[in-house]
C-alpha cells in the first residue's frame, strides 16, 4: 500500500511516476519525509545530501494542483514516488494559491518553523518597555545606547546612565540596536551579546565597520568570559554576567572616563629611530599624546603615572621570546587589559601567532600597506573620531573600509554538498574578487584548511553527509590555528534555537537559506579580518 503524501479526490486522474535506486525508506518513516526539514534518518547527519524540503515543497505543489504525491519502497528495489494529477484543472482560486517556490517553502514549514528573530526563550518581558529618554534627548546630551533583552537589567543600566549624567535608550533587539546607533550617534554604548535576533559580536563588528560609529566606546555584557574575543574588535572592556554593582560601577567609569578625556595616550615602542618618527607623524594629532621610545625599560621610565590607552610595540627591538617580552611590558607598564598591537618587520611562524593571540589585540606585519594598518588599528582602538581627523588621514581610512576591497583578495571556503549552491554562491563572491575553495563534506573542509593556506573565512553549510555542519565547526575550533578563522553557519532552517545551536558549536555567525545576497556580503565584510 503506497504511503500518500497528500489525500487524492475521487475526480479521475493521470499519474507519473519516479524511481529512485537508493536505500529503501522504511515504513515508518515513509510518512515524515514528506515534512519539511525531515530526512529519513532523522538527522543532520547522513550518507546523502539535501535540505529536507523538495518532498515537502513537491507535495504543497501537488495539493494546490488538486493532486497528491505517494510513495511505494522495498528493500533490495530502491522507491517509487507517484504523482497524481485529476484530468480537470483545479479552480482559479486554487492555482492562485501557487505564487512562488519561496512561499511554498514558507507555506511547508509554517507548522515547525519559527522565524530566527522570534524572542528567544530566556526573555521574559521586552526591554522596550522600560521607560527611557527617546522622546527627551537635546543637542548637548550624552547619550547611553543600552542594548539588552531583559527587562529588568535594562532598567539597572538605564538608571545607572541616569547617576552618571547620560540620558539612555534601550534597544532589546539587534536589528533595532543599529538603526538606533546609525540615528542617534550615542557617546557609550552597552552591548549584550546573548540577543533574541542576531548575535551581539555582528552588531559590534558592524558598528566597528562603520567609519561613523566606530570611535563610539562599546562595553560588552557577556554570559561567558570572552575578553580577548572582545577587545580584539575593538570593546572598550567586557563584563561578565552575572554582574554585581561594583562591576556596573566599573563598567560605566570605564565609559564615562573614555567620553570625558579627548585626548588619548599611546605608547610607541620602536626600535628604528626613523621608522618611529614616521610613525609618531602618521598616527600623531590633537586628540592622540604618543610617547614614542625605543625599549621597554625607556617605556617605564617616560610613562611615569601616566595611564596608556594602547600600545604599539616592534618585537625587532628584543632578542628575548616574543611571548615574554609581551608578558613583562603588560606587567611593567601596567597595561592591565588595554589593547596591544604587535608590529614587525620579522615574519611570525604559525606557532608564534598562535602564542601571541592571548596577550595581544591585533598582529601587523610590515608590508606595503602596514603603516596605513596600523594608523586603522590605532584608531580603532583610541576611539577616534573620523570627523575630528584631518583630510589626509580621513582619506586612509575610508580607502581601507571600502566595502568591495574589503572582500577584494580574501579566499572563503564554502563547504556545502550541493553543487547548485556552491555554483550560485561561487558566482556571487567572484564578482567581489573573492577566491572560491570549495567542499563537500565535513572531512574534506577539515583537510583543505589544514593543507591550504590563507584562508580567511568558512561558509558552513550545517547539513552535510556523514559528518554534519555542527560536528565539523567543531573539530575546525579544536585544531591549532583556528579559533580566531570566521565561520557562518548556513542552514536550511529557520528553527528556533537555531542560531544559539550554531554559536554554541563555535560559529562566528549564522545565515538561513534562503540566502539574501546582500545579508552575505554584509556578514562576509563584517567578519573578514582587514
């Protein structure tokens, strides 16, 4: 007896027929597979590739038709799929109800699918509700954006702005959260990280993308302990929730110290006495005090109580272990957790940079455009605003952002099992000048990243044959070199809890198919290191 995907009519039909050679389908699970986002093994973790919906799409398809799919499978025989259609055309309503493939798709996952920025579970009462400052902002008022989903915690901070002197805005999604700081321009910002649509790293790496919001302070509120993570993308600092009232205390003196003081202090440890000077000349200007020296020991003694915002040191200056020269300037110099640039003419070994990644914030080889690099990077992480710069400096900075040489030269690996997608996908970044590797399946990711070199992000289809998406991030985080390579998840889900799945086996961020072009190349130049 054939299991029926759709109930037929008693209106006479034709029927054709499609058979398949692979494994047979058990009776059990005829009926699932014809759900959306089901397979027959039930997983995201099987021998044969595919999303899990044509069946489901076919179906809808053959429904609206007046029509119904069935399916007949043995062992040893492979299956059978038999379309039936009635020889009298359904009514105009009917076919009206076929618009697109994509609202088939819509219209197939409708009972199980819930959309990715449905409020996640753990937000009890949207943070919009707190009563804030929207309505009551003047010219000359300093502005908190607090970006946080709990309600209760949303009103903490936003009486806290209120102590200190700010007027605050609350905004309990990310997509809200950067309309609003494109609009308001705030002079701090917090951030959450665990947010109900998109991931709080993506808002501040757009927000430290963008030339007219990256000087604006932004401290993290983190469930985990990500410090490096954070400061490496330009976070003033990083608290960790649960937060007590000394640590809120410290957080915003951190803000409010960064807003009130517009003159920063950098140290430049270089050893070649021109290339410093050249250096002092490039990133020098009224809002940057740089004490310029050529050891750490001279660095000690000029500094005196003067506090360091950032440091840029040439790890040519030193014969000792590059690990430990760094160890002792932060304990010397008293750097704590402010951002250190490493910058060098010498050419690191893989092990080296892997060593040096805990203690710094950015690595700069010299090359044509390393000087360039370093002024950005410095510029990063002074919170410098680019209106305050001169012309000449401007000009280098908004040549570096330019969104298509951001993606110009980077080499992305897509992984993905189906060779329409790697096509459509390929075709769209090579007209961006970037450099396609391709693979289809989770062990053949893993051998082309470590034989491979110079890749600068992974596109991680998450259903993949035999070795899901999940389990291959995974195994990428865990091998030496990679825990800092951007990796975006792409599914064919749209599934609640989705998202926090992908992050939690160690994505950078998440796309669900359909892919939006255009929210590609955003993520894609958000993530890709400069």
């Amino acid at each position: 007896m054939p299991t029926r995907g759709c109930q037929r009519s008693s209106t006479p039909t034709r029927s054709g027929c499609s058979r398949c050679s692979a494994t047979c389908i058990q009776p059990e699970k005829q009926q699932i597979i014809f759900e959306a986002f089901q397979q027959a093994d039930g997983s995201t973790s099987r021998r044969y590739g595919g999303t899990g919906l044509g069946l489901a799409i076919s179906r809808e398809i053959a429904r609206v038709l007046g029509g119904e799919i069935a399916v007949v499978s043995a062992p040893g025989k492979g299956s059978t799929f038999k379309l039936y259609l009635p020889h009298v055309c359904p009514s105009t309503r009917a076919v009206r109800g076929l618009d697109t493939a994509i609202d088939v798709e819509r219209r197939v996952g409708e009972q199980q699918a819930v959309a990715v920025d449905e409020p996640a579970a753990h937000v009890e009462t949207p943070a919009e509700e707190v009563d804030d400052d929207r309505h009551d902002i003047r010219p000359n008022d300093r502005v908190l954006l607090v970006i946080e989903d709990d309600q209760a915690f949303a009103r903490v901070l936003v009486d806290e702005a209120h102590a200190r002197g700010f007027k605050a805005v609350v905004a309990a999604r990310g997509a809200t959260a950067i309309t609003l700081a494109g609009q308001l321009r705030p002079h701090a910002i917090t951030l959450d990280i665990r947010l109900p649509d998109i991931s709080g790293w993506r808002i501040l790496n757009q927000l430290k993308h963008d030339l007219a919001t990256r000087h604006i302070p932004v401290h993290v509120i983190s469930a985990h302990e990500e410090l490096e993570h954070g400061l490496a993308r330009g976070a003033l600092g990083i608290a960790v929730k649960p937060l007590t009232r000394d640590a809120i205390e410290t957080a915003f003196v951190r803000l409010e110290d960064c807003v009130n003081r517009p003159v920063k202090n950098l140290l430049l440890i270089e050893g070649d006495q021109v290339q410093r000077e050249r250096l002092v000349e490039l990133i020098g200007n009224g809002d940057v005090h740089t004490t310029a020296v050529a050891t750490a020991s001279e660095a000690r003694a000029s500094l005196g109580d003067q506090r360091v915002d950032c440091a840029v040191v040439d790890l040519g200056l030193a014969d000792e272990d590059a690990v430990e020269l760094i160890d002792r300037l932060r304990r010397e110099v008293d750097l704590g957790d402010r951002p250190l640039i490493v910058y060098t003419a010498r050419e690191l070994t893989p092990q080296e940079q892997d060593r040096l990644k805990p203690f710094t914030q950015s690595i700069i080889l010299n090359g044509p455009e390393a000087p360039e690099r370093l002024f950005d990077e410095t510029a990063l992480f002074l919170h410098r605003a680019i209106m305050r710069m001169p012309e000449s400096r401007r000009r280098i900075l908004e040549r570096l952002h330019d969104v298509n040489a951001t993606l110009a030269g980077k080499k992305v690996l897509l992984v993905d099992d189906d060779i329409r997608n790697i096509y459509a996908m390929t075709s769209v970044l090579e007209r961006y000048n970037v450099t396609v590797v391709s693979a289809e399946s989770g062990r053949e990711a893993i051998s082309l990243l470590h034989g491979l070199p110079g890749i600068d992000a992974v596109l991680m289809d998450i259903m993949l044959p035999e070795m899901d998406g999940y389990e291959t991030i995974r195994a990428i985080r865990g091998g030496a070199g990679f825990a800092s390579l951007p990796i975006i998840a792409v599914t064919a889900k749209a599934m609640k809890g989705d998202r926090e799945k992908c992050i939690d086996a160690g994505a950078s961020d998440y796309l669900a198919k359909p892919i939006d072009t255009e929210q590609l190349l955003t993520l894609l130049r958000v993530w890709l290191p400069h």
